[in-house]
C-alpha cells in the first residue's frame, strides 16, 4: 500500500480539466492522477478501454502478460 501523494487533487484537477473527464469516469482518472504523483507508469486492468486515453499511463491487460 502506497500513501495517497498530497498533490493529488490538483493533479487529479488539472487532467480532469486537460481530459475533460466527469462523471464515473473521474474515479479512473483519480487513480491515473496518483499513479502520475507516485511515478508509476503502467496499470494491470482487465478494462483496458478505461485508461486508454490517457497518455500518462500504460494499461496493460493481465492476459498479455505470459504469466501462470
């Protein structure tokens, strides 16, 4: 578990506002805004198409991983 970063509210502003996002789709964008804060760059996510637009993160699906 990783501390939630103090900036992610303005993060989590700013790209709302550079995304236009609103709505359910906010709370995936908060989750990019820390991941942004944090340096993390790539998200393991059945629902690729949630993050896809979002030029900060990679998402990456789990069957692509070769794992198991």
């Amino acid at each position: 578990m990783l501390a939630e970063p103090a900036a992610i509210f303005s993060t989590w502003f700013a790209l709302a506002r550079t995304y236009r996002v609103s709505g359910k789709h906010s709370h995936d964008l908060r989750l990019v805004a820390t991941m942004k804060e944090l340096g993390i760059e790539e998200v393991v996510t059945f629902n690729i198409d949630d993050f896809n637009g979002f030029a900060e993160i990679t998402a990456v699906h789990p069957a692509t991983l070769g794992v198991g």
